[in-house]
C-alpha cells in the first residue's frame, strides 16, 4: 500500500469564526438566523440528523475568537525505546490509541513518530506494540485517502513484526461509505428528506477522496469493528449510547454493523451513520451512568472514545457574541465522567493535537 499522493497540508489557524460550543447538534430543519438552537444539557432529540454541519468550519480569513491556552497534560510519554521491545513475560506489549485523524496525514505521521511507533520514513518500528485508530480517518482535512492506505499499510507491517494496528469505524467511515454508495439517493432522516451527498458535502467531505476512493478502501472500511475491549478498555468512536441499540455483546454489535452495511439498504445505513453522528452522552450529570451502562453491557472500566473534540467536551471553545473565549491548548487526553471516560478528540482540524497516547494512563 502506498500512502496516498502527496496533498499540500491545508494551512490551519489557531483562530476560529463563529466558533462556538453548542451543547447537543441541531435537528436539520431548525434554523435561526443560520445558528443550530440550543438545546439543554442532555436533551438530544431522538429526530436529530446530521445534514447541516455537525461542528463549526475554522475561518481561515481575519481572526475573530481566540482559543485561549489551557494545558491538559500528556500522561502517554513513552520511551520509543520499551515500544518495540516485547514484554519480559512475553505477553502483548504496550497498547496505543489514536484520536480523530479527518485527513491530516502529515499529523498522524509526526505524532506515530514521537512515539516511536514508526520511523522516520514512515515504516512501522513498534514491534510486538499494539495500535487502536478509533476512526474518523477523512473529511475536513486534506488527504484522508492518504490517511486510509498508511493505516492499511502499517496493519500489515506491525502483524508481520508480532504486533498489530486496528481501527474502528467512525460516523465518518460511514459517511463516506454513504455517499459513495447512495449519492443523492432520498433518505428517511426522521425530520424530512435528506441525502448521504449532501451531508458528506456539509461535514467537510473533500472531493479529492472521493476521486481517489478505490474499492480496496470501501471494502475495509465497510468490515471495521464498532466497538472492541483491550486491557479493561472499552474502545468507541462516538461518546453516545446507541451502541446499546445494536446488541448486548461486543461480537452482536460488530456482526449487526456489517450486516446493516451488507444490505446496502439507504435508509439502513442513514439511520446507522445518524446514531453514530449523537455525542455528548457522557458530558453531563447523568454521564458517569451513561459510562456504566455500556461498561455493564459490554465490559471494562473505562470507556476510550473520539468524536466529540474535547475542546467541546470542556466547554472552553468561543463563547457568546460579544464575549472573549478562553484559549485551550491541548496536550494530552480528557478524563472525565467520574474517571470513567477518557476522550482522545483533541481538534486537529480545530488547530488543535492529533492524539496519540499510551494506555494505561498514569494515575
């Protein structure tokens, strides 16, 4: 596999336009002077569908709001050195998770090097280590092709080494998926007709990826695992409880994914992406017993999930007309609801740190 064609970096700000943190996404067919209204803290309606934007675009013009700096420390410094070293007791080595990619290849690949999970051309260096993609690999950014072959690559590289790199499936992946499939095909999104183009338009598909989309990406996106446990992690992609709705097992809800993509039914597969669009389930008072039910269900004591950039999750990004927000850097993962949840978004396309961290973290 190659890495894609070599895409010039999208030039990113630290600056953003009409950056603001709405506390749940907006049904489609609100609108108010162009803003999604706001909904109470945990009051997502069940009609939500994704077919305006589901988070606000970075202005690259003049500055307007300033994301200002807060640390959130980074616990996942580990030595290159022990990665790619097996284990003394010659169990599975050291377990890594990434965030949210959505294109930035030039990212990824500098955050695997600082972890020395890939050298500097780009070939996997981990031996026995273990990786987790926890998905969004394309839109908004600018090589998310790019971003799918060096994933596939380095699967084969680290099985061939005694380790191995995993992903899962993203709102995204499905997205993609959708809008290639389905077009401009009418779907029931429950608030009126909507398309898989127009919402893959609207969230920051580039047409670069789809000129590029083969069948060999299709295939392995459409047989990514939902949700998987690794070391007492309960590993998702999205901070929402509707993995509840597919099965009470890990092995059920992953089956019933890929069936549901099988079928190839639009409708299906709308309502499949829609539930994997919901956030926020863990953000609020009844988080922490949002956590514990799917950790019940499914296992693990702690629930690693992407999706949702944890400038929001902080509720740190912008602020109200006429108000200054308060920047935010960040440097490492969000744990939050009791201890139970760790978020792994850290806003690449937002300005922000493509993450890659070590589990566990520290105490």
């Amino acid at each position: 596999m190659t890495q894609g064609a070599g895409l010039e970096p999208a030039m990113r700000t630290a600056t953003v336009r009409d950056f603001r943190v709405p506390p749940l996404p907006a049904p489609e067919h609100v609108h108010d002077a162009g803003r999604p209204p706001r909904y109470a803290a945990g009051e997502e309606p069940d009609g939500y569908t994704p077919t305006q934007r589901d988070l606000p675009v970075i202005g690259r013009g003049a500055p307007a709001d300033t994301l200002v700096v807060r640390t959130v420390p980074d616990p996942a410094a580990a030595d290159a050195a022990e990665t790619a070293v097996a284990d003394a007791d010659g169990g599975p080595g050291p377990l890594f998770v990434v965030g949210d990619v959505h294109g930035y290849l030039d990212e990824l690949l500098a955050a695997l090097r600082a972890q020395g999970l890939i050298d500097a051309e780009g070939n996997w260096s981990a031996g026995n280590a273990r990786l987790w993609f926890l998905g969004d690999f394309t839109d908004r950014g600018p090589d998310g092709i790019g971003v799918i072959d060096l994933v596939m690559r380095l699967s084969a590289e680290a099985a061939a080494s005694g380790g191995y790199c995993k992903a899962l499936m993203g709102n995204h992946e499905l997205l993609l998926l959708g809008a290639k499939r389905f077009g401009d095909t009418p779907v029931n999104s429950g608030a009126g007709t909507a398309t898989f183009q127009a919402a893959w338009l609207l969230n920051g598909g580039q047409k670069a990826d789809m000129d590029r989309l083969q069948d060999v990406h299709l295939q392995w996106m459409s047989r990514l695992d939902a949700i998987e446990l690794e070391d007492d992690h309960l590993l998702v992609h999205s901070d929402t409880t509707a993995y509840l709705d597919y099965g009470d097992s890990l092995e059920a809800v992953n089956d019933t994914v890929r069936e549901t993509l099988t079928r190839n039914d639009a409708d299906e597969c709308w309502d499949l992406f829609r539930k994997f669009t919901k956030r926020f389930a863990f953000r609020d008072e009844s988080g922490p017993q949002a956590v514990r039910e799917l950790l019940g269900v499914f296992g693990g004591h702690r629930i690693v999930h992407g999706h949702s950039p944890i400038p929001y999750l902080l509720g740190e990004v912008g602020a109200e007309d006429g108000e200054d927000g308060p920047r935010t850097v960040i440097e490492g993962p969000h744990v939050y609801a009791d201890g139970l949840a760790i978020a792994m978004d850290g806003g690449v396309t937002m300005a922000g740190k493509l993450l890659v961290v070590r589990l566990p973290l520290p105490n």
